[in-house]
C-alpha cells in the first residue's frame, strides 16, 4: 500500500483550514476570507533536527534536506531563496517559536504521526494579513523509514522513502502551495518509496511559485482566463488544467468565489483545457485530509472544454506568451454525486 503525504495547517491562536486560491494557477492557500497565505519577501531561513534520521548514517540526511531547498531556490523568475540558519531546529512539536524546523519523530508515543502520513508541514499565519510567519517539517520517523538514493530501486510497500522526494514535497505546502492531482507535479499528494520524482519541480509546481513570489513584485501576465458557471451560478473552487498536447505538461487553476480563473503565460504549444471537481481529484473524495472547506463545489461533472467528457472532441488552442488571453468559459452539468472520474 503505498503512503500518502498529508499537511496539517495550524494557527498560532486560530486554527484556520486550506482552501483554493481565489483565480490565480496552481493551488494556493487561503484564509477564509479569501486571502492568499505567502511569506513577506527576504531569504526564508530553516533549521535541521541535528539527530536527523537514524534510517541514514551519520548527517548525510543534512545533504538532501539542503538539496530540496535549494531546488525551489533555483525557480527563474522567482524572489525565493534559502538559505540554513545559524541556530539549531526547534522542538518537534507543532509549536510557534520563531524557527522553521525541518525535525524527525522517531518515537511511536502521543506525538507520533498517523502511520499513513509521510510527512507534514505546519504553518502558522497572522490572522490579519494572512502572511505566513513560521513553518515547521516533520517527518515519520516512527512508523516510516528513509533513505538519500535510489540506487537500490525500492520498489516495495515497506521500503525507505527518499527524503529530498518528501521533503520537495513539503517545501510546497510550507510557501503555501496545495495538492494538484497531475502525476509527476512535486504537489501531488502520493509517494511510494524509493520514488524520486519529487525531487525535480514540474510546469504546475514553478508556475505556482513564480506567481505568488514573483521576481519584480508584479503580477503576471495571463494565457488562458474564464469563469465557471452552474446554473448561472459561479462555482467556486473548480480546478481547471490547460495540458500541452505534444509534452503532456500541465498547469491548473482553481476559481475564485466569483467563479473566475487564469493560467500565467505558457510555453508556445497546442492546448487543451479541462475542468474537474478539485476535492475528488484521484478518489480523495472521502478523506477531508485533502479537501477543500465546505464552500467548495464538487457535485459537476468533470469535461473538457466546451464540455464534451471526450478528449477527442475538445478544441486544441494554439497559445502564444505574446497574444491575448485565451478565454474559455465552462458551464458544468450538475451531478449526482461528487463525479469519481479516473483523471488524465
């Protein structure tokens, strides 16, 4: 059975929930009244738990965990940097105490994580401006078992997990990114041991990135924007993916309340454009780990636009970073049910 990387979002004084972003790519955090969480611009410095993991020998672990930060350093066109802190990590209890710690719990006692979560990150937000203050990595160290290569090709349900996979993974969560449900994205919410796809960002991750930090503080440019109506009505937190017909890359956005969403610029190519309910994404449907709070719309079906289920049948748009904005509008069937769909 493969492990699932979960996130826990925690206030310092409230406990506030992960929902969509209002209209922006990717999938980003907000507060509940729509504010998008981020950092305040300046070099974001984290400490290591200097035990590490006792699964690696000696502080090799130190290396990888370095090597994840310094891959969403390394995004062009972003203001993010890192870099170690002086101090040591700080206790591994979810607690706000001025250092974002990246720690191992390796007992099995009371603040021991679930045995299906690999790893979560812990962010604390001011209440008044949504600005992320501190962020805290904790990996499963009791129930999990890691490694830093791949050169043994762990293929099984019990092997070690790689930690710069993971911990990609958890940087996302700690600049306010959430899942996205395109395989080979850092932000998609499974791992299975020994995977190292995590550690090389894909399309959705850097351009998620590149648009809450951007380089000069401006906003970018938009490829593709619409609204998604039902019955007239916005739907709020639809997840919408333009995928490059001949790479296969794909970059999502999720609607704001007023039913609006855009994708920043994309490389020259042939695109087509689908619109999925987020929470149900990969039959999550039934774990509120991964969902979206209570206003999010799940009960329409999934299509490709104009709204035909059939990839075959949808329109291929051919996008230019120079030229307008595409403009695709949806306007969803009601379903049932939350739509189980087997996506792309």
């Amino acid at each position: 059975m493969n492990r699932t990387i979960a996130r826990l979002l925690l206030g310092f004084t409230v406990a506030y929930s992960a929902a969509g972003n209002s209209a922006q790519a990717f999938v980003q955090q907000r507060m509940p009244d729509g504010a998008p969480t981020r950092w305040n611009p300046g070099t974001i410095y984290y400490s290591i738990d200097r035990d590490g993991t006792r699964d690696v020998p000696g502080s090799a672990e130190l290396s990888a965990v370095h090597a994840a930060f310094a891959v969403w350093s390394a995004v062009p066109q972003s203001s993010i940097q890192f870099a170690p802190a002086s101090g040591p990590a700080g206790d591994y209890l979810p607690l706000l105490d001025g250092v974002n710690s990246v720690v191992w719990i390796e007992d099995t006692g009371a603040y021991a994580p679930p045995r299906d979560v690999v790893a979560s990150t812990n962010v604390f937000l001011t209440a008044a401006n949504a600005v992320i203050i501190e962020a805290d990595i904790r990996f499963n160290g009791a129930y999990t078992t890691w490694a830093i290569d791949d050169s043994a090709g762990y293929t099984s349900a019990s092997g070690p997990f790689d930690i710069q996979a993971v911990l990609g993974h958890e940087i996302g969560h700690f600049l306010g990114l959430l899942h996205v449900f395109s395989y080979g994205e850092v932000m998609y919410p499974k791992i299975f041991p020994g995977s190292t796809v995590s550690r090389t960002l894909g399309a959705d991750d850097v351009a998620g990135i590149q648009a809450i930090y951007p380089l000069d503080g401006k906003p970018q440019d938009v490829s593709i924007r619409g609204t998604v109506t039902k019955g007239g009505v916005a739907v709020e937190s639809a997840y919408i993916i333009a995928r490059n017909a001949s790479t296969g890359e794909a970059v999502g956005a999720i609607t704001g309340p007023d039913g609006q969403y855009t994708i920043p610029p994309l490389p020259s190519g042939g695109y087509r454009i689908r619109i999925e309910p987020y929470s149900t994404s990969r039959s999550l449907v039934q774990s509120t780990r991964y969902q979206l709070q209570s206003f999010s719309n799940v009960d329409f079906f999934a299509a490709y636009y104009p709204g035909t289920p059939f990839e075959t049948s949808t329109p291929l748009f051919s996008i230019h970073p120079a030229d307008p904005p595409v403009v695709a509008d949806f306007a969803v069937t009601s379903a049932q049910a939350p739509d189980i769909f087997e996506p792309d």
